[in-house]
C-alpha cells in the first residue's frame, strides 16, 4: 500500500500511467502539479501533469515520480474537471489539453523575487561600540533604530543616503542583520481608471444587470444572451453586473475576440475597473506567469482577455461574459481545437454561475439554443441608446453597373458619389473588401490558366509592393513569372480580381486629395501600426479607410458618416454552409461603423452576383429575419445547430495514401457505427477545399451526429476502440468546426 500517482504525459498520448509517490516528494505530488517521471524502457524522465493521487495497492513494477516542477498547484479541481471534458469533447490528450490551460513557460516559481531586508542586530548596541561610527553609519544605525521591523535594502539605502558597501561592513561587524527571503512579484499593471460616465442605466439595461446578478448571487448557471445592436449599451451591463460581483469578493472573466484585443473596447473596460489583468498575446511568457500568479492570489478580480484568459485560475470566480460570441476566433487552431465561449459555458456550469454571451448578430447556434434549452435565455437590447437610426444601406448589382461605364472599375458611381458628399461634409469613410493585395490573381491571357501556388494548388496573390507572387495559405513567394507556366502556350500573364490595394489605388485616383489608408496584414504587420492607424482615424488625419475585415470591428468613431463594401461576394463564395452567416455577421458589422455619427449614416453594399436573401436581410438590419430564413434551411440539410459535426482531415505526402487513408478510416467508422448501433454517420470522404498544404494532400471526411453527446459517445467509442487516433500530425480532428477551409 502506498500514495500512487496518475498523471498525464505532455506527449500525445491517450492514456494516463502509474508512478509509486516516493517518502521525500510525499504531500508535494498533487493533482494539478506538473511532474518529471521516468517513461519507457529506458526511463527517459518526461514531465506530466498530476490528475489523481490515491493510496492503492501496487506492485513494484511501478516506478517512482522523479521530481516535482511547481510549488504550488497550477489547476484546481474545477479547472481539472473542466481540462477532463475538453480534453474527452475535443478529442486531445489529457496531458496536452492541461498544458494548454496554463501559460507556456509557467515556472510559478519565477511568480516571486527575492527581497533583502535589514534590521538592527540583537546585540548591535553592543556591536556598535567595537567599530568605528562614519556619519554614514551612524545614520544606518539611526534610521534601523527607528524602524525596528527592519527595512528592504532599497529603502534603507534611500532613506539615508548610504552606500551599498556601509550596510555590508556593519553586518560583517555584526551591527546589523540581513535577511533573504522570497515574496510573490507583481503582476503587471493595467490599472487605469478613467472617469464614470454621467448617465444611468435605462430600464432594459437595469432589468438586464439585475437578472444576471441575481443569477450569480445564488450561484446559479444560467447562459445568457445580450442580443442588441451595437449602440445598444451592452458593453454597460458587462460593466455593472460584474461590479456587482465583485462587490461581493468574486471575481469576473471578461472574453473578447482576437481582433478587439488592441482597440477601444479593451482600453475602455480596463478604464472602469480596479485590479484588472490583461491576457493577450503580447505579453511575455514572464509576465504572463506573474498575472497567472496574481489571479490565482484573489489580487486581479478582473480577467480580460482572448482565448486562454478562459482559463484563468479565479479562486472564487462569480461570472464570466463573452463578447461578440459568434466571432470566429473563439475557436483554437491547435489542439485541444476548443471553442472559447463553449468552454466559457461548460466552466460556468462546474462553477455554478452564469455566463452571459453578447452580440448584434449571435451565432445561429446561440440563438437557436434559446429556444431550444432551458438554461438559456435570451434578453434583447432593443435599440441604439442615442435614439439614432440605424444606418440606411443601399444595394449596388456591380454587373449592371460594371456595364454602364468604360474601364474597370471597382467602385461604382453610386459608391463614388456617396464618397465624394462625405468628404465634401468633413466626414470620415471606411471602406471593406475581404481581400487583400492588389490585382490579386494571374491568369494566362490565352489559355486562361491560372498561376498556382506548387505546393498547395490554389491561386498565388500578386503583390504590387514587392512584386512578388505570394501563397496566402503557405506564405511561399516566388518571382512574377513573365508567361504562362503551360510552354505550349506561353500566352501573355493578365492580372484581375479585386483587392485592398487595387482599391486604394483606384481611391488614389478618384480622390486625388483625400488622405488614405490601408489596413491588411500586409500593412499592419506589428501592433504598433495598427495603434498608429486607429489614432489617424481619430484625430481624423485619415479621410478614408480602406481594409480587410480588420476594419469591420472594434472601431468606434462618430466622424465615420460612410461605409462601402466593395464586394459583398468575397465572402459568399466561400464553400462552406456558414458562409451566408458570415455574410451577414460582416456587413451587420461594418455597417455598425457608420452612423455613430449625428447625421445617421450610410452604407453601400456592391456584388456581383445580384441581391441574394442573406443581403436582404442584412440591407434590412433584420437579424431576426435571417435567423429564421437560415434555421429554415439548415434544419431542411441537417446542418447545426441541427446536427453536431466532427471534421476529420487526413494529411500525407502521398495523394494516393491520403485517398486510401480516408476510405479506409470512412469506412472503418461507417461499420464500426453499425456494428455498436451508434448514432452518427459518416460524409465523404472527399478532398479537403483546401487539397494541398504544405506539400501535403488532404482529405476530409465529417462525422455527423443528432446532438453533442451523441456525437462525444461516438468519438470517444472510436478512439477507445482505436479506430480513431488522438489527433496527431496526419490525423486531425476537429470537433464542432467553425471552418470548413
Ligand atoms: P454596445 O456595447 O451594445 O455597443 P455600449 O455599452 O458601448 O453599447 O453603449 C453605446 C454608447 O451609449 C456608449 O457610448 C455608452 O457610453 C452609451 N450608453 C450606454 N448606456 C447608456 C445609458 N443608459 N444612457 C446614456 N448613454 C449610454
Ligand atoms: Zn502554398
């Protein structure tokens, strides 16, 4: 008998093992601790997380735990149980899905420094008649009699002008005495409080503020959408409900989207809050583990942050809010491929509190789940606070108009015209195109084939400023080339297509006065110039704005009178059935940034391919509308929220493994379902929209099932029955999917 350890390896693997706790590390080996234990035939020492210590019977074959690497628990029990869940939900190894909860290189030993006090000897009196007394040391001996709790060196030092060396000669003498000991470091500082608007609550907003804490004061989980247009005042309810959380000694985690992280809606949430933490990507790994610590401690009450803040250890977490739900970077990349504001409600439930989700446009599945659970519920921000209308947004067919003029135009005269008026008033314009680049595409001009990335097949963007044909997908660049790659053909290379920086250009010409930017990944490569670019727009050094869907949110400016969307389709296009969603989801947007100006605001919307219901919708405002039109027909497909799906893509070298690869695994899971009378079935296999990557060719087949635990009970049948395989580098799983690319 004796304390046995289950941990769980960093690696990918899907199991966990056994390791005998030996006397010394006995009490240190807990579950949430990482570890270093001895693994396989050659003891080769490997950390792992600590899931369970028990006292069990055991055998000697069991090695024992090596070492133990922190010195304090990483996960508490709940963030345990919540790693347990994701790591079964998502299909991710136990021991990688932990390591992804807490920050990368957390040592919570480098949470603390060391400090150095001094104080007056007990016998120094005594002491102090053996030596000689400078004035220096005279006034250590004073200012140390003075503060008999003792002082840190630094202040001592301060405080009497002394130097270094007469500190250490008195303790050599025995006068004084230095102590070390270690104290936890501060977290970095985002306090920065700003002043309280004048205003107060109105009465949807108060109703709104007093459910949610009621919820939270009786430690109740509920799911809360905030649906209200952007204007709405909902970011206000965030604010006071988790004040009121706080008021009670808990703590708060705030989500935003990736894309917030660096404009207004962060700086005007910290502004209105004390002991506030800040999670993004910019931080160092060092100050990451040091605010970690400072949550952990009850010292920052307010996490905000994207992804990973969801994490954060808050010993006495009251609420948790996400903002903007739908947008699509909640979901992670890399295993464990989590969805934020789903793991925000499955810690809200272990935590019993509630958790709100706001948005204009709330993804489908929120929206539907409202209707469908009854721990949801929904409660509307019925209009703008300013009492300002919405946007007025007009439809331009660029096919009829293309054929009105001469030339190739990218912005229409209704555009141009709607441009000019805002310029002529002082007022600012935005304009979007999901695209960025210049002419983006090369074509042959004879055999009309296009130039394509080698290695992942799909079209290469040419880029006007370095004159270089760049894959989006791998980033591999190659000279322009002069002819078509076909030899027999050697026709003539045409640029076409649309992109931000044809866009600019065209503005460039049409608008020869008006100062204009460009925001893309291809100008906004540091964070800086995306600072740079929102105080232009501010301090209204920019007459228009021209970007990718960088622009479409987060800005908040009253002097944008004008938005354009230059092609609407960009997005349409995109082989996937939530393509009409986002759609939606970006013009709603873009549209939100016009018209916090006094005036109204007007929005243009252009497309090719004519006024398809999902621009009605939108040209409406109708979310509502286009909820019901698109539950219709993702009910009538079985698409979700009618379904749940888990997208398994198959890579290899090999085209034809890859192939065979995916009809053997289809095929696999297909009888395998059969045989255990799962629910679930199987579509495809296929080749992945995007066929080749990285030299690699992919397949993917999608698993589809009723409803969540329908869909867990298959996948974790399938793994344990190892049909299939934890995700690894040729087998990826992706459950619930935001993308289908
Ligand atoms: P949302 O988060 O829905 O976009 P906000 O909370 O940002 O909405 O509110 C929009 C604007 O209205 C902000 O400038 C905010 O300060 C202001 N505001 C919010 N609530 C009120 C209120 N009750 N009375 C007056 N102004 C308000
Ligand atoms: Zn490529």
């Amino acid at each position: 008998m004796g304390p046995v350890a289950r941990v769980a390896l960093l690696a990918p693997v899907d199991k966990d093992y056994s390791y005998t706790v030996p006397d010394e590390l006995a009490g240190q080996v807990e579950p949430g601790r990482r570890v270093v234990v001895p693994f396989g035939r050659r003891g080769r020492r490997v950390p792992a997380f600590c899931v369970s210590v028990a006292d069990e019977q055991w055998t000697s074959t069991l090695r024992p735990v090596a070492e133990v690497l922190d010195d304090q628990r990483l996960l508490s029990d709940s963030l345990l149980e919540l790693g347990r869940w994701m790591a079964r939900y998502y299909c991710c190894p136990l021991g990688r899905t932990l390591a992804a909860m807490v920050p990368a290189a957390i040592r919570v030993q480098s949470g603390f420094r060391t400090v150095r006090t001094c104080r007056l000897a007990r016998t120094g009196e005594e002491a102090a008649k053996g030596v000689r007394l400078s004035a220096q040391r005279r006034a250590v001996i004073d200012c140390l009699t003075a503060h008999p709790e003792g002082l840190t060196i630094e202040a001592l030092l301060e405080a009497t002008g002394a130097g270094r060396a007469v500190v250490t000669a008195l303790a050599k003498a025995g006068v004084v005495e230095i102590r070390t000991h270690r104290e936890p470091a501060p977290a970095p500082d985002f306090d920065r409080p700003g002043t309280e608007p004048a205003f107060q609550l109105n009465r949807t907003q108060r109703t709104a503020v007093e459910r949610i804490v009621a919820m939270a004061a009786e430690r109740r989980f509920r799911a809360v959408l905030l649906f209200g247009v952007s204007g709405s005042g909902k970011t206000e309810v965030y604010v006071h409900a988790i004040r009121a959380v706080l008021a009670v000694g808990r703590q708060a985690i705030l989500l935003v989207p990736e894309i917030a992280l660096t404009t207004q809606i962060v700086e005007r949430l910290t502004s209105r809050f004390r002991d506030v933490a800040v999670i993004h990507s910019g931080l160092t790994g060092t100050q990451r583990s040091l605010t970690w610590a400072a949550i952990a401690r009850g010292e920052k009450r307010v996490v905000i942050g994207t992804r990973s803040a969801i994490f954060a250890p808050c010993p006495d977490l009251g609420l948790i809010v996400v903002d903007e739900e739908q947008e699509g970077s909640y979901k992670n990349l890399q295993a464990p491929r989590f969805h934020t504001r789903d793991v925000a409600i499955k810690r809200a439930q272990l935590a019993g509190v509630p958790v709100v989700l706001g948005s204009a446009t709330p993804s489908l599945e929120t929206w539907h789940n409202c209707d469908r659970y009854r721990h949801f519920e929904r409660i509307s921000l019925p209009a703008r606070i300013s009492g300002l209308p919405m946007p007025t947004v007009e439809f331009v067919d660029l096919r009829m108009a293309q054929g009105e003029r001469k030339g190739v135009h990218l912005l229409s005269e209704r555009m141009e015209q709607a441009i000019r008026r805002t310029l002529e008033a002082g007022q600012q314009a935005v304009l979007l195109l999901n695209r960025r680049g210049y002419a983006n595409y090369l074509m042959c001009s004879r055999c009309r084939h296009p130039v394509l990335c080698p290695r992942c097949q799909v079209n290469m963007v040419f880029h006007q400023t370095t004159g270089m044909a760049v894959c989006h997908y791998c980033q591999s660049k190659m000279p322009v080339p002069t002819k078509c790659e076909d030899s027999s053909c050697g026709g003539k290379l045409i640029r076409w297509g649309m992109g931000t920086q044809r866009v600019e250009e065209e503005l460039r010409v049409k608008f020869p006065e008006a100062r204009i930017a460009r925001a893309d990944s291809d100008t906004m490569l540091r964070s800086e110039h995306y600072e740079d670019m929102i105080r232009a727009l501010a301090e209204r050094r920019t007459d228009i704005l021209v970007g990718t869907q960088m622009v479409a949110k987060g800005l908040d400016f009253p002097a944008v009178a004008f938005v354009g969307v230059v092609n609407a389709d960009t997005s349409l296009a995109i082989p996937d059935f939530r393509a009409s969603e986002r759609t939606f989801q970006l013009i709603t947007h873009v549209a939100g940034r016009a018209g916090r100006a006094e005036a109204g605001g007007h929005v243009v919307v252009q497309s090719l391919a004519g006024v398809s219901p999902v621009l009605s919708f939108a040209i409406r405002h109708d979310y509502e509308g286009f909820a019901r039109h698109e539950l219709g027909i993702r009910r009538q497909l079985g698409w979700p929220p009618f379904s749940r799906l888990a997208r398994v893509v198959i890579s290899h070298t090999s085209r034809d493994r890859a192939r065979a690869e995916a009809n053997a695994l289809a095929r696999g899971i297909t009888s395998f379902l059969a045989e255990h009378k799962l629910a679930g079935q199987v579509l495809g296999p296929q080749a992945a929209p995007l066929a080749q990557l990285r030299n690699c060719y992919r397949y993917e087949l999608l698993i589809q099932a009723a409803d969540a635990s329908r869909l867990l009970e298959t996948l974790e049948t399938l793994r344990h029955n190892k049909v299939l395989k934890p995700s690894g580098q040729q087998v990826m799983v992706d459950v619930d999917p935001v993308s289908l690319q």
